[in-house]
C-alpha cells in the first residue's frame, strides 16, 4: 500500500509561481512512475506532468510545456511540481499520483494505481 500526500496549493495571482510537493510513503517508491494530474469541475482528470522511476523521462501536457517542471527524490521519496507563470486555465485541484506498473506508464488516469488527496490551486486574474 502506498499513501500519498500532497502540500503546497493556494491562491496565487497571474504570473506567479507554486511548488507542488507530495510525499509518499513505501520502500518501493523509487520503482515507480510518478505524475501530476490535474481536475476541474465537470472535466475528467488530465495528466499534467509524469515521471520515469529514475527521473530521466518526463512527459508534460502541450499547455503547461516550458512552464512547469516535474522531478522527483527517490531518497526522500517526494516528488515535486514546479509551477511557473501561472495562468487562470491552471486553476484545479492537483492530484499527485503512482503507477506501479514496471512495463511502462499512459496518461490515462483510470491506469493508475494510487492517488493522493488533491490540493487546489486557484490562479487569480
């Protein structure tokens, strides 16, 4: 079993920036894929950015490309979502999730095995 727990959303303005972090418990995190999704109201859950159990893949939606950057500490077993110029389309609550599965990944959510609680993170224009 394996919990996840994120911090770091909030209220923030247009062009500002936040740190996602989301701390997981478990020996084996550092065997994982590890992703941030994203969710709005009415709208089914999107991938925003994934990582390779080594850091060395990263995947990132085309809207968040050159803004957001995702990395992971397999010592500390965290893994962290840096949010840079925000926008109002940003606005969502953000879910930290794992996939366990060692022949790969897909950004589609349903494939993936935990999540954590979500945090929100409001973009103010």
């Amino acid at each position: 079993q394996v919990q996840l727990v994120e911090s770091g959303g909030g209220l923030v303005q247009v062009g500002d920036s936040l740190r996602l972090s989301c701390a997981a418990s478990g020996r084996t995190f550092s065997t994982y894929t590890m992703g941030w999704f994203r969710q709005t109201p009415g709208k089914e859950r999107e991938a925003v950015a994934i990582v390779s159990w080594n850091g060395r893949i990263t995947y990132y939606t085309d809207s968040v490309k050159g803004r957001f950057t995702i990395s992971r500490d397999n010592q500390q077993n965290t893994v962290t979502l840096q949010m840079n110029s925000l926008k109002p389309e940003d606005t969502a609550v953000y879910y930290c999730a794992a996939d366990t599965n060692p022949s790969g990944w897909t950004v589609q959510p349903v494939a993936w095995d935990y999540w954590g609680q979500g945090t929100q993170v409001t973009v103010s224009s």
